[in-house]
C-alpha cells in the first residue's frame, strides 16, 4: 500500500524523538515499539492461514486432532470431487463447492449474481449521482439546498428502516428474486451524492463556463467536462459501493426467493447452515475463499486508488 | 452565476428544464426507495402489522412497549451500548498505534500495511464462517487447539455468554483496525515535518511531541474514525446471525450476542412483529441521530476552541 | 402541540396506508383442469428437495397437467422467508418447514384449512401423537406430517467395550452411573447432546420421561409441576456434574472426536459409516434412556401445506394427499436410500420401511411409538425461544430451576393470550 510517500522529513512515528545525535537509541526504541504490533500480524496471518489450509484437506484432515498445519494431502476435492456421487455411496468423500448447489453452474451462478449485480449497481449509481450532484453543486435552481438538506439528512437514517416496506414495494412492482430487486432500490445512494457534491465544489467553475461559452449543451458538459473532472472521486465512491454490494446480505436474504437468484452471501450462509460438522467446514472454506477472491484481486491491482479513494472520502466526509 | 441573467428568457427556462431533467433519476429513485418506505415504516411503527393480516393502527403503543416493558430489547440496547464502546475504542487505538508503527514508505512498512488492511476487502460472510470455524467447539478448531497447547481445556466459545460479545469484538477490532490505520497513516503524512523539527530544537521528548503535535493534528481524523465507527458498529447484525444464531433465536444462548438489528430481524421477520419491528428501527435512528448530533456540537466546539 | 402531533399523525396515516399492507385478498383460483405448475417450497437441504422432487415426477405421470417444481429453503432463513412470502402472498404453493409453522402461518390468514379439500383422511394414515402437534388448536389444518425423527442414544463400542460396560443405559439412573464409569476408565468426554442441546426439544425427552408436560391437555401451561423440576433438575445435572458441554457438536463430530456417548437425531444414523469411515464397526445405538415415568422421546419431523395465496389449491392438496399413497412414499424412500438420506415418511404404518438399517428402523420405531410431538397449543410457537432461554439460565447456574420454571410458565401463560 502506498500512501504519499514523506520519506525524509521527520514523521510522527516510533522513530520519532530526541535530536539527532540519539539516532541508535531512537531506532531502537522504534523498533521495541513496533514489536508487539508485529506480533498483531501474526494474529492477522493465522486465521486466514488457517482458512487456506482448510480449503485443501480432506474430510478425514478436517476432522484429525490435534489439526495439521499443512495439508497432509493437499486435495482439489473442496471445490470438485470427481468421486462423490450423488446416488452412489463413495466413503470420505464430500461435495464439493461447485456440487453442492442444484442450480445450474453450481456455486458459479451465485458468483455472477452476486459480479452483474455489483457493477450495475456501482456503475448505474455513479452516474446518476454524478448527474445530481452536478446540478446541485453547479447550477442555480430552485430547491436545490432543500433537496441538497434532505439527501444529507436522510444519510443518517439507519437502511433497515426501509427493509420492511422496500420489500413490500417489490412485491407490487413484481421485483421480487430478480436483478430489478436488487439494482434499482440500490440505485440512489446520498452519501455518493453528497461526496460528489463535496468533490465538485472544490473545483473552481471556470471549466465548466468555458464549454458553455462555447455552446456546449448541459449533458455534453457532464459527460466531457464533469465526469473526468470527478474521475478520483468516482474511483474513491466505486471502492466503496463495490465492497458494500459484493458483501450485501439482509437484503438478498429477504428478497431471494428462488435458488437462481441468491448472491455469494446469501449461497455462503446456506452452506453453513445445512452443514455443521468439522469434515464440511473443507467445502466452506473454499467457498468463502472464492468470495474473497474477486474483491481481493481487485484490492491488488487497484491498490494505490483503495488507499487514496479511503482518505479522500475521509478527509472530505 | 449571475452571469447569465443576461440571457433569453427561453434560454434559461430550458436550462432550467435540463437541470431538473438531470436531477430527476436520483431523485425518483430517491424518493421510491428511500423516503416512501420511510414513511411507510413510520406509519407501521404506530401498528401491529403481522406481515399478513392487515395493519392496525396502536397509536404509541409499539414504543410504550419497547421503551418501558420490554426486557429483550434493553438487554438487546446494553449489549450493543457494550459492544459500540469496546469494539471502537479498541479498534480506534489499534488503529492509531498501526499508524504510528507502519506509516513509512519502505518494503516492510507497505507489507504490513497491506496484511492490517486484508480483511477490509475479505468477503465478511467468509470471515465469519472463518471465525465460526476457528471457534469450533471440539478440540480439532484452532483456538481450542491453541488453548490446548497452553494447558487450557476445550472452550465452549460461542455457547458460553461471557465470551460471546468479547469474540464479537475481537472479530470487528481484527477486521477494522487496518481500514483506521489507512486513514491515520494519511493524517499523519500530512502533518508538516517543520513542527516535529521545531519541537526538536526545543528539546521536546518523543512523547511530548506526539502530546502537542501529533494527538492535537489527528483530531479531525480520530472524529471520522469514531463516528464512522460508532454507526457502524450500532447496526451490527451478520456477525451475530451467521456466528451465534442459535435454532430457536437470533442471539445466541441466553440472548447474550442480541443486539438491536438482530433483534428487529428476530421480531420482525420471526414473530410477526412486523409493526414492533418498525418501531425498533426507528429507535436505532433515534440512537443514530443523536450521536449524529454530539459529533456536530463536538466538532464545532472543537473549532471554537 | 397536541395538534401539531395530530395532524403529523393523519399525514403519515394517508401517507402509510397506500402500501403497507394491500390488505387481504381472496386469491383467484385458476382453472382446475388447465396445466399448473406448482411451486413447492421445502425446508431442508438440497438433497431432500430432489427426494421430495421425486415424488413430484411421479405425480406427473398420473397428472399430466401438475407439475410440481421442488426448491430448497435453508432451515436458518426458512422461517423469514416464508413470512416474506406470506407478506406479499407471492412465491409458493406448498410448503414445509417445522411442525408447528403451518399452524403460526395458518391462524394468520396465510394458510388453507386443508379440511376444506378432504385431507383429514389422512389423519388415520399418520402417527396420533405428531398429527395433533400438525393441527391447530381449534382443530383447523392448515398442515399435515410430512416425515418424522426421533432421538436416540449414539454410543461408543469400543470405547465401551475399554471400559468394560457391557450394555447401554436404559434409565436415567444408568446413564449417569455409566457416565461415571466412563469418565472412571479414562474417557474424557463420555457424553454430550446434538439435537436439542441447550434448548427445549433437549428438555422435551426428561420432562415427558418424568412424567411432565409442557401443557395439560386442554393447554394450560404445565411447567410448574414437581415432574417438571425432576426432569430439569437431573437434566442440569448432565451438564454441571457430569459434564455434557453447552456447545453443541454435531452428533458424527462428538463420536469422531472420540465421545462416547450422544444423545443425537435419528438423521445422524445415515451419514455416520459414510463419513466417518473411521467409526466402522465402533458405535451402535438404542432408544434413550428411560425416566421416572417410563420411555417417552420427542418426535420431530415437517408438516406441509398449502398457502392461501396459491392460485392452485386444489391441485396442490391433492399433491399433498398423493405424499401418503404408498407408491409416493415408495418412491421417496427409494431416492433417499440411493442418495444415502434419513428418510421417515409420515405414514406410520411405514416407520419401518424408513431408510435405515433393519436394526435401526426398528430403535427409531420403538422410540416413535412411545412418542410425543411438540405441543401445538396457542402461543407455544412464541413461547419456546423464551422457555429455552429459562431452561439455559439454569443450565449456566444463573437461576434455579424452580424460579426459570416458574418463570416459564408465566410466559407461556401470557401468549397464550
């Protein structure tokens, strides 16, 4: 992770201290400072070591005590096993990940409920907030701060309030178990209107005055001037809107009425609610290891924009 | 903006309509999905509505109840009042001292930075179904195998109440504390190295300069972290559903991980309760809305000051 | 103030009653002889719903016009579920889940009184005791017995066998004494509770064993009886002093894990060599031990039925009633045999044809015909979170029996309004 970097010039940090000619003795202390917070990420490490392991034992491993710490036979099976049968008796072998779903691609159909779903609701949000907020930050029309007073009220509004009657209001539009379910309520999302905002009204308006002058509609404006404008805060806004909907779990829960339709929560919570026993606890793992595996990889790549979009939402909110 | 009053009529009219144009999508969706049902819950939570057969209206009956009768929902309020302070005020200084520790730019810095901040962008539902695995309750789990090297025998971890809220902690302090560091890690970069030079010369000790320097400049930072925190932690419900959720209720043995979304899911959507439920939430806003407010006041006094 | 308070009031009225509730309307019902396609929502895992699935093509060769499309509700989120689908009277025509829901979605509107379709001839082809825990107090019903489990004592041969018992307990006095000797020869964890641990249906088995109720006949709340306290007394015993763990392995786990004894469902029968290929030839099994009052075990199991919003009642009842021919049941036992499935139907001249081991099948028919199903009073469905959270209050040494006893009691006395 990088943040901007200020290599040289003297940091509040364990190094921190005295005038220079303590230099050993302050390294030093830095470093004793340090230890215990080193010791902390061996408890990072440890559990997700263990989940990994776990995703490549058998059922046999799974169940040896005291456990192993690495896999005695390292196996694939969690995710397929070749030899389980559903109508023909194989002992020590389980089903797999991508077996234990009846739906068609198994544990795949939940992995792209759950991407469709995520980059419609981030795309489809972003540019309709952009859209609002450019007015609202640029435009003089009437209304606009009580609506601006409402969007930034409602931000404190905890979302179950709305569980109930959202649900109800799907049932009437028949949106019930479908993408529409999903996406559309999700669409409106203040605080991204409220941080665009935020974001627009610290660019000065010469921009946006200059492509009026020359005769630029007020659409070409937001899609040529206002959105490449807004391109940090945008990536910092989609970081967040792509980890809350990988992760959203109430809402799918109750609204999800076929096995078709449920999201990689939702399949994750049913796997662990029908199997209980240590010798399952392989499959689990390995589900839940595929998925982290999109959001983490996203992470990776996108590392510097995670780091920069999480400051600039906290220093702006 | 002015500017342009100079313009036709006709002009600015068409301005006007393509501004309201473009703020129609967010705002229709605004208004379906957001302040429409927010009203509807309002008016469920002065009923009984069951979910099937049709509300009644009970006047304050529904917050009468909650506020004055119901035993559950108190537990269910101190639980959560318990889980708040000590998932945010631990998470919040580990936060700070991560900072403190890995806030430089070199290889080792960034690893570690990289390891606290993992489990912000780990799939939640999979980090639970981990920790319901590593707090298995026979011996071939992890923690009872570390309790077993330790002399320790097996722990009951999630059927024993005392432990349930401090694993409820534990397991949002782990998950949390790199997502405050990220943030500390900028606020400290942006203090100017002038100040801690300064203090130098002065002869001011390290814990000094961290005192009247460091501490003061993060105020801004230690407010996001709290409050963003603080409502957050307030809506709690996956960790105690997916980990502690027993056959018959939503909080574990005893109620002892009921907190108050659990709680609403419990009446609501296991009782029929779906009026009361209303009423809960709105109570959740109420606690909401009032940290809300004491992080204004606070944040205004501070700037007065 | 007043005003100001009574005119927000009215606002939000109108405001509110455009959507919240729609009210209760009479579902249209579809031409009877028109194709339908039934949606049959079953509680369980995915293998039972290709069980029940089963059936369903069966019933498609006799009805050409029915199809019947089976799918799978996990038992944690069942219950939300179904109450949503209730709410909006959209999603299923059938469904199953725990005994007593039908009657909780029933006496709501949400369900039809099955009576109405000639079902309750059913009522001589299943188990008295879980047919009157099926049906609604007033005797409306709004579900019948799906399939049926029971309990049993799970225990370890050889572990056994190292401690020299020679036989199973078969009264409370005996299963602690061997218990003791368990622990005695060295066994460090000689007995612990799956199904039902820390709860009521754990409790269940010593109160009627003991000669308790949890209701009277004519459902008044019972727990305030010395029988009662017996039977809590000596199950708190377990834990504090001869120490049955309040967390709740799964029954194959606990005998893996080299426990001796479990007190477990009788699904756990099926996966145990399967599974667990270590405990070949290690464990047996018998009916619980017996109490004071003789060998009493919970009978547990699904009921279906048929919602009120299905646009097909009358094809779906029929359904329901095909579940009890003896070619459905013949079918289902076959597919949950080949799948290597628990599988009980609820017919009870078939406990025996269950697909289990002959030796099994007849433990589990021993313990189903001595049995009792969870009482279907009024306001038992509320009331159960809150008597087990008593009963868990005295396990963990923070009440008394008498006190929790007394207490629940009282709760159960209050819902039932």
């Amino acid at each position: 992770m990088t943040t901007a970097p200020a290599p040289t010039r003297p940091r509040a940090s364990f190094d921190a201290g005295e005038p220079e000619r303590d230099e050993r003795r302050r390294k030093r202390r830095g470093h004793l400072l340090r230890l215990p917070f080193y010791l902390l990420a061996l408890t990072m490490i440890a559990p997700f070591y263990w989940m990994l392991i776990s995703v490549f034992k058998t059922p046999t491993e799974l169940n040896r005590h005291p456990p192993s710490f690495v896999p005695g036979s390292p196996t694939l099976n969690n995710f397929y096993d070749p030899d389980w049968s559903a109508t023909q008796i194989n002992p020590g072998h389980l089903q797999g990940v991508f077996q234990r779903f009846q739906v068609d691609f198994g544990f795949g159909r939940f992995m792209f409920n759950s991407l469709i779903i995520t980059i419609a609701i981030t795309v489809g949000s972003l540019l309709i907030a952009s859209l609002a907020a450019y007015v609202i930050a640029k435009h003089e029309i009437k209304g606009r701060r009580v609506i601006f007073i409402m969007i930034i009220a409602s931000m404190m509004i905890p979302w179950q309030t709305t569980l109930i009657p959202n649900y109800v209001i799907m049932r009437n539009l028949g949106w019930l178990d479908s993408y529409a379910g999903y996406i559309v309520p999700a669409l409106a999302k203040a605080f991204v209107l409220f941080f665009l905002v935020q974001f627009l009204q610290s660019i000065p308006n010469e921009l946006i005055q200059a492509a009026r002058v020359d005769g630029a509609g007020e659409w070409r404006i937001w899609w040529q001037i206002v959105l490449p404008l807004l391109r940090p805060a945008l990536a910092a806004m989609s970081i967040f809107i792509v980890l809350a909907e990988w992760n959203n779990f109430l809402w799918p829960l109750i609204i999800v009425q076929s096995d078709e339709m449920a999201n990689v929560p939702v399949a994750l919570a049913r796997l662990s609610s029908y199997f209980g026993g240590a010798q399952h606890y392989g499959t689990i793992m390995a589900a839940g290891f595929l998925a982290s595996l999109p959001t983490v990889i996203f992470f990776l790549v996108f590392q510097r924009y995670f780091t920069r979009g999480i400051v600039l939402s906290g220093v702006k909110g | 903006m002015g500017t342009h009053t100079a313009q036709p009529q006709r002009a600015r009219l068409r301005r006007y309509a393509t501004s309201y144009a473009m703020l129609l999508p967010f705002l229709a969706l605004f208004l379906a999905f957001l302040v429409w049902p927010l009203a509807n819950s309002l008016f469920l939570s002065f009923t009984d509505f069951d979910g099937i057969t049709p509300a009644r209206l009970t006047g304050l009956e529904n917050f009468g109840n909650l506020l004055f009768e119901d035993d559950r929902f108190r537990h269910a309020l101190g639980n959560t009042f318990i889980y708040v302070l000590a998932s945010v005020v631990i998470g919040t200084l580990l936060s700070l001292g991560l900072a403190l520790a890995f806030s430089g730019s070199s290889w080792p810095h960034r690893i570690m930075r990289t390891i606290f901040f993992l489990p912000s962008v780990t799939s939640s539902i999979a980090l639970m179904l981990m920790w319901k695995w590593i707090f298995f309750p026979s011996d071939v789990g992890l923690a009872n195998t570390v309790v077993g090297w330790l002399g320790g025998s097996t722990v009951q971890w999630l059927a024993t109440p005392s432990l349930t809220i401090p694993i409820l902690v534990l397991m949002s302090v782990w998950g949390g504390m790199g997502y405050g560091m990220v943030l500390y890690v900028a606020g400290l970069n942006t203090i100017p190295g002038e100040y801690y030079e300064a203090a130098r010369i002065d002869g001011a000790t390290a814990w000094q300069q961290f005192r009247s320097i460091t501490l003061p400049l993060l105020r801004p930072v230690t407010t996001y972290v709290v409050v963003t925190g603080l409502i957050g932690a307030f809506q709690i419900f996956e960790a105690v559903y997916i980990v502690f959720r027993g056959t018959n209720s939503v909080g574990g043995v005893l109620d002892s991980g009921l907190m108050i979304v659990p709680y609403l899911y419990d009446q609501g959507f296991t009782h029929f309760q779906l009026g009361y439920a209303s009423a809960i939430a709105w109570v959740l806003f109420a606690i909401i809305f009032v940290i809300s407010m004491i992080n204004l006041r606070l944040g205004r006094a501070m700037k007065e000051l | 103030m007043r005003r100001t308070m009574a005119v927000f009031c009215a606002g939000v009225l109108t405001l509110g009653t455009g959507c919240a509730t729609g009210g209760q309307t009479e579902t249209k019902q579809a031409d009877t002889s028109a194709p339908a396609t039934i949606s049959f929502w079953s509680t369980g895992g995915d293998d039972e719903t290709a069980i029940f699935q089963k059936a369903a093509d069966l019933y498609k060769q006799s009805h050409p016009n029915v199809t019947v499309k089976v799918q799978t509700l996990a038992w944690d989120d069942a219950y939300a579920k179904l109450l949503a689908a209730a709410t909006s009277r959209s999603g299923p025509d059938v469904i199953s889940g725990g005994m007593t829901w039908t009657i909780q979605f029933g006496i709501r509107g949400a369900m039809v009184d099955l009576r109405k379709h000639g079902i309750d001839t059913l009522k001589a082809q299943a188990l008295p005791a879980q047919w009157e825990s099926a049906i609604a107090p007033d005797g409306t019903v709004y579900g019948v017995p799906l399939d049926m489990s029971t309990h049993a004592l799970y225990y370890r041969t050889d572990l056994f066998e190292k401690a020299g018992i020679k036989s199973p307990p078969t009264t409370w006095e005996e299963l602690t004494g061997t218990i003791e000797a368990l622990k005695k020869a060295g066994v460090k964890k000689a007995f612990s509770q799956d199904w039902g641990n820390l709860d009521w249906i754990g409790y269940f088995n010593y109160l009627y064993q003991a000669g308790g109720s949890f209701y009277t006949d004519d459902c008044k709340p019972s727990l305030d009886t010395p029988q009662a306290e017996q039977a809590l007394k000596f199950w708190v015993d377990l834990y504090r002093q001869h120490g049955a763990p309040t967390a709740t392995v799964e029954g194959g786990d606990a005998l893996d894990t080299g426990t001796a004894m479990v007190s477990a469902g009788s699904w756990i029968a099926k996966g145990l060599d399967i599974d667990r290929p270590k405990l070949k030839d290690k464990w047996a099994m018998v009916p619980l031990p017996a109490g004071p009052a003789g060998a009493k075990t919970f009978v547990g199991g699904r009921a279906i039925g048929v919602t009120a919003f299905s646009k097909y009642v009358a094809q779906s009842a029929e359904f329901v009633k095909f579940l009890y021919t003896d070619q459905a049941v013949q079918v289902m036992v076959k597919e949950a045999s080949g799948r290597n499935l628990p599988f009980i139907s609820a017919r009870a001249d078939k406990i025996g044809q269950s697909t289990f081991t002959p030796e099994q099948s007849a433990v589990f028919e021993a313990s189903i015909r001595s049995g009792v199903a969870a009482p279907g009073c009024p306001g038992w469905d509320e009331s159960a979170p809150d008597v087990s959270k008593q009963l868990q209050s005295v396990i963990l040494g923070k009440a008394d029996a008498k006190t929790a006893l007394t207490e629940a009691a009282k709760i159960m006395e209050k819902n039932a309004g």
